[in-house]
C-alpha cells in the first residue's frame, strides 16, 4: 500500500511518517507543476513536435514540462520504494487468546457425560463456574459442493 500504510500496519510508525509525507509533499508538486502547465500552455497541432505554446517566457514551459516529469517520475519511484521496502521488512504476526477448558464443556448440548448435562451441577451442590462453551460455538470452516446453471464447484462453508 502506497503513502505508508504498509509500514504503519508493520508498526514502524516513523518509516510509515517519512514515506506519507514525502509521498504527499512529493505528488503536491508535481500536481503543481501540471496545474500550472496545463492553464498557461496550449497545444496547437496535437503533440507534433513544437506545437506547445506557453504564455511563459519560451524557455520556462519546457522547463517546466521537463520538471512535471522529473516531480512524477520521482512520485512514482518513491511509491514503488514504498511498497518493496513494506513487503522486505514485513514481519508477521499472530495474536492468539488461550483459556483453559475442561473438555465436558467441549461437548454438544445433546451430550452427556455421566447421566448428566455437562457444566450442571446436581441439585444442592455448587457446581464449577464455566463458560459454557460447546462445540457448536467454536467456528466451523469446511469445504462444500457448490451447484450452478451449467456446472458446478467448490465452496467453503462456514458455521458459527
């Protein structure tokens, strides 16, 4: 991603700060130059040679078409810089939550262990604190059939 985002998503902040604002300040110029070009040149026989006409000095709407070009191609470089620095220096990351779960509240509500629903306790008694967490809860991703008009494919199919 062009303007720092992939270095602002890799978590180097100051990298990612560099790339947007020179990026920024970079493509603005550039804009600049054209802006100035296009409202003070005209072309009178299409792009043939010499057929620019600025209300510059004559010298000035050269230059300044050869600095336009100079601005875009830098803008472009430093957004290709961008994004191969952002894919060498990326690092990846996973973050991941564990919890300790008896297995008996692993178990389906039509599951029952010993006579009875797991995570109940029998009358008068204080039973365990649990989540309650089933297997029906946990995210299911599994590959299905899919059909349409004139064939068929594969889909995955996802349950929460």
């Amino acid at each position: 991603m062009p303007f720092g985002v992939g270095h602002f998503y890799n978590g180097r902040k100051g990298l990612g700060a560099a790339f947007l604002a020179g990026e920024l300040a970079i493509g603005a110029a550039a804009l600049g130059l054209f802006i100035t070009r296009v409202t003070s040149c005209q072309r009178s026989n299409g792009y043939q040679p010499g057929s620019l006409t600025c209300d510059l000095p004559e010298s000035s709407g050269l230059a300044l078409r050869n600095a336009e070009q100079a601005m875009g191609t830098i803008f472009l470089g430093a957004m290709a810089l961008d994004i191969v620095l952002a894919q060498i220096l990326f690092r990846p990351f996973t973050t991941a939550k564990r919890v300790r779960v008896p297995r008996s509240e692993l178990k389906g509500d039509d599951d029952e262990v010993g006579g009875k629903k797991p995570g109940k306790a029998p009358a008068g008694k204080p039973g365990p604190r649990s989540s309650e967490l089933r297997r029906s809860d946990i995210l299911q991703v599994a590959p299905a059939p899919t059909f349409v008009p004139g064939g068929g494919g594969l889909g995955v199919k996802i349950r929460f």
